[in-house]
C-alpha cells in the first residue's frame, strides 16, 4: 500500500446551526438538484410554444420529488436493509437516520410519470424524455453531498488520490463519491442534453438515460466499498450492480424499439421535446 494519499478536505457536514436546527449540506444538495431542474424545466416550456406550462412543469416537478423520496426510502429498505425493517417496521419511517435509494427513488418517479401523464393526457415516453435531461445534475449535486458527508466511500486503493475518509478507517480508499459525482452528474448530463438538442425519436432519451446511469453505476461499484450488511454475491458482484443491469437491458431495448419499431411508441406530436 502506497504511503501518499489525499487529505480527506475537513467540512462540516452541518451547513448552519440555529438553536435546535440544524442545516445539513446533503440536504441543500437536494434543495439545489430539485431547483435547477426547475429551472431548466421552466425554460424548456417556455420554449415549447404552448406544448408545456409552468404550472405543468410545477405539478410535474411536485410529483417528481415525492417520488424520489418515497421511492427513495422504500427501495433502500427493501433492497438494502430488509431483515431490519422486518424486525422493526417503523425503521421505514426513520428516515432521518439516513438511507436512500436511488433505483428506488426511480421506480417512484416512474410511478408519479405515469400518473402525470395519464392527468394531462400525454404519452408516457413524451413525459420521460422531457424529465430525464433533467435529472443528472441532482444526481451530481447528490453525491457531492454525499462526499461531504464523508460516506459512501469507495474500497481501499494505493491510487495516488484515494483519500482517508473519517469513517472509513486508516487505509485511503477511492473517492467514489467524486467518481460518480463526474459520471452520473457531469458527463450523463451532458450526454442526455446533447442528444435531446437533436430531437431523436420519442423513448431515445429516457433509454440513454437507463443505459448510461446503468453502466456507470455497474462500473463505479467496481471500486465502491460494498454495502456492509450485504456484501458481494458470489464474491463479485453488489447489490447496486443487480440493479442496475436491467436498466442497461430495457434502455437498449427502448432505444433499439425506437429507431426500429418507432410506431411502438406512438407518433411523434408538437411538444415531445418541449
């Protein structure tokens, strides 16, 4: 093991203390992923020309948030933490004591698509491909909180720039947290918002987003320390990495169905790359 490493920066994981309050970094990366994709969300309507409003835009972005963190919670409490949530069910109400998943926070926001879709009478792909270029800089910003928090650290490394993190014991470990922050915040983002500039068919942007999270969280578990209560199945493979390999799957098939079977999907109307 190599003596050189980084120097984990010391930042308190607590923003602000008022009195009992208490303003957690983590949770300002939240707040700062939710209000850029306001943002963007409400720039891109206005240039839709009547194809999406502001006040669809709000009750989309509603839905969103309470799917991710219902979503969020549950999914971590199923696929991370069950045998303690079937001894001690309120432990899902316990959220405050952290954990969050984020192949559960994306089947709650699926869910709050196909309810928003189904109330404004849109295709449900019409609805994906508007939300899915918006999503990665919150991921970002996610796991930049995550990094501050000195959690989710990656496994024990003699690469020059593996840190000692506070919780993670003497020995330096990848910045995971950084890795995933560049791929699944900068570099999806980029991507995804590239891609939809040129208007491809309807479901390619949503299958971009499942195949290019999907592969970088595959890769990234690959140097990410295991969940501790789970381990790796069958000595190689993670948790997140069994989730994420059907994504990968159905984002090649969406892509394949929409270039080659694009009537599956439905035609194309005015306001699908709103």
């Amino acid at each position: 093991m190599s003596a050189t490493h980084l120097n984990f920066p010391k930042i308190d994981p607590v923003l602000l203390s008022v009195g009992p309050l208490q303003i957690h970094w983590y949770g300002v990366m939240y707040l700062v992923g939710f209000l850029f994709a306001m943002w963007l969300a409400n720039r891109r309507a206005d240039r839709s020309a009547g194809a999406w409003s502001r006040q669809e835009v709000s009750d989309l972005m509603f839905y969103g948030f309470l799917g991710v963190i219902l979503g969020g919670r549950i999914g971590y409490v199923l696929f991370y933490n069950l045998p303690l949530f079937l001894d001690d069910p309120l432990y899902l109400l316990r959220i405050w004591q952290g954990g969050m998943s984020f192949h559960g926070g994306l089947v709650g926001v699926i869910l709050a698509m196909v309810w928003f879709a189904h109330r404004t009478h849109r295709h449900f792909f019409t609805v994906a491909d508007f939300v899915a270029p918006l999503v990665p800089f919150g991921l970002g910003a996610g796991r930049l909180g995550n990094f501050i928090n000195g959690e989710l650290w990656g496994r024990v490394s003699d690469v020059p720039w593996a840190m000692v993190f506070p919780t993670g014991g003497p020995e330096p470990r990848h910045p995971s947290q950084l890795y995933q922050f560049a791929l699944e915040g900068v570099l999806l983002f980029l991507i995804l918002n590239l891609v939809w500039r040129r208007q491809p068919p309807r479901g390619v942007i949503s299958g971009l987003f499942l195949v290019c999270y999907g592969l970088f969280r595959i890769l990234v578990e690959f140097v990410r320390q295991p969940d501790a209560q789970l381990g790796l199945y069958f000595n190689l493979i993670s948790m997140g990495q069994i989730l994420s390999l059907p994504m990968v799957l159905a984002g090649l098939l969406m892509i394949w169905i929409a270039y080659r079977k694009p009537a599956w999907f439905g035609v194309r109307q005015q306001g699908d790359k709103a």
